[in-house]
C-alpha cells in the first residue's frame, strides 16, 4: 500500500527517475521527489511525514552515484525557493540551491573574496555538506553559520562547530535538510577576484575533463586535503598520482572510464550503469591497495538500491 504523503505547495512527483538529475546520468527511480516552494513549505512537509519514510536532501547531484535500483525514500531537492543571495558587508547569505560558482562571482562584484568557489561543481548547500574546498581554501574557513530544517520540521541555525567539519565530510544528522548558509570573506578588489577566477577557470579546463559527465573528484586525497595550487604543492599522496601508480589512468568497466585527463574523474563515457561507474571505483581502490598499501575513500556519495 502506498503511504499518504502530506499536502505541498511545491511538486510531488512519484517514481520520479533521477538520471536525469546527477551528473553521471545514472541511477533508478525515487519512490518520490519532492520539490518545495520554500523553506515553510518544505518545514510543514517534513513535520507531518510519517517519521517512518526516509528521506534524502539532493543538491544538484554534481557529486553522486544513485545505483540503477533507485531508493526508497522521498529525494527532497530545492529549486527557486532557495537561490537567493544577500549581501551585507562582508557577509554573503546563499540559498542552498544556488551554485557555487555564482556565489563566488557575486560575492567578487561585491569585493569579497570567496574565489576559491568559483571552480567547485554544486551547489552551496553540498559544499556546506562536503565541506568543499580547492586551491588550499575549505569552506569550513569562510562559514559564519547555516540554517537548517530538521526531519522533524523544525528551523534551526548551526554554527560551524556544530556541524564538525572536516575534509569532504561535515556530520549534519540524518534527514536534516541545509536550507542556506551565511559566508563571510576577505575584502578584495573586484576586478583582482574576476581575474583570479578566470585564471583558475582555465587552469581547470586544462587539466580535469570538463565536457564529459563525471562528477567531480571520484576519491579523497589520501593526504587529507585538497590541492594548493602553489607550485611547492606535494602530488605523493593526491589520489589522482597513487590511481597513476597502481596503472589505472583510462581504465574502463562497461560505459566507465577513469578519465585519460585526470585519473581521480570517473566518467560515463555514454550507456554507463551506475553499476559500471561503482564497479570500476572498486576496481580501482582494490588495485590501488594492492599497489601501495593505501585505501582510498569515496568522495563521490553512493546512495539507493543495487
């Protein structure tokens, strides 16, 4: 018997397929998605969910595996209601549904500096969830707070501390959805923060596989952070240099490919499962281990049913 959900402003759209909605293009059908109209919207719904049905708060899906059997569960994914940005001062506040890329380049008109963003796929609530960072920046040194709405319907604001960032990980409880977070950058000179994006813009196009669908870095870097982007930067221990070592650059699994351009991207060359793109993750940790004894973490999230 299906369960009765309660009644939105939003859209509710049941055995709503999501390949369309990750990166990857991969992955089986939610039981439901729902989209709310806004923050009261999506409060009242979680309120008077049956706490029983799971749920799972998707960003743009930039950084996502969901497995060919899809998941049981309502996919809560915010949309219009949540893609405002307010700037006051230093402070920058984004709704969770807006890109990272667009914070960094409003935030730059303003002279703030949240740069580092610019090249971060996503959205800013992921980044929050991820603790996203690049070129020796985390958001973890730039959030002042972030407002949540709790599984049971309830509004709450989290300092950094709550949240307990970390690299690529945050611990933000089980159904909590992030609903906007407030920034809070250096002052820079507007026309020194274009430049510097543009820069790190082409310097990504250069080395990462851009037009084809992947979702990101596949693995976290064994040595516990991101790239700096300076020149004395270390490569022994980033994942893209221990996958070359283990001899997995360009390995392929049905329609998966580790990207010829940069070994860490996971790309679906086309008529990729979810299963293939997983398959030839695991393939390469195991090879990765066998060669130099490291075990390299997902960093892409897996969700759903085989």
């Amino acid at each position: 018997m299906t369960p009765t959900l309660p009644p939105v402003r939003g859209t509710l759209t049941p055995n709503r397929p999501l390949s369309e909605l990750t990166w990857l293009r991969v992955g089986g059908p939610a039981d439901w998605l729902f989209q709310p109209a806004d923050a009261a919207d999506l409060a009242a719904f979680l309120k008077d969910l049956d706490p029983g049905i799971k749920t799972f708060p998707m960003g743009v899906g930039s950084n996502l595996i969901v497995r060919d059997g899809g998941l049981r569960a309502v996919v809560i994914r915010l949309g219009r209601g949540f893609n405002g940005i307010d700037i006051r001062g230093d402070t920058v506040t984004a709704g969770a549904a807006v890109l990272d890329a667009h914070v960094a380049r409003k935030a730059a008109d303003a002279g703030i500096d949240l740069a580092f963003l610019r090249t971060i796929p996503g959205s800013i609530g992921g980044a929050v969830r991820m603790n996203a960072g690049c070129y020796g920046h985390y958001l973890a040194d730039v959030l002042v707070s972030a407002t949540a709405i709790t599984r049971a319907g309830e509004t709450v604001t989290l300092a950094p501390a709550d949240l307990q960032l970390r690299y690529r990980q945050s611990s933000l409880p089980e159904g909590w959805v992030l609903t906007s977070a407030t920034l809070r950058g250096p002052k820079a000179d507007p026309q020194d923060l274009h430049a510097r994006m543009d820069d790190q813009v082409a310097r990504r196009d250069a080395s990462q596989p851009v037009k084809e669908r992947s979702a990101g870095s596949t693995f976290r870097n064994p040595a516990g952070f991101s790239s700096t982007g300076r020149a004395d930067d270390s490569h022994e221990l980033k994942a893209w240099k221990v996958i070359d070592d283990a001899g997995m650059r360009g390995a392929r699994q049905g329609g998966a490919q580790m990207s010829p351009k940069h070994s860490n991207f996971l790309i679906n060359t086309g008529g990729a499962t979810a299963a293939d793109l997983e398959g030839l993750g695991e393939a390469v940790r195991k090879k990765v281990y066998e060669s130099s004894g490291i075990k390299l973490e997902w960093e892409i999230m897996r969700i759903g049913d085989p």
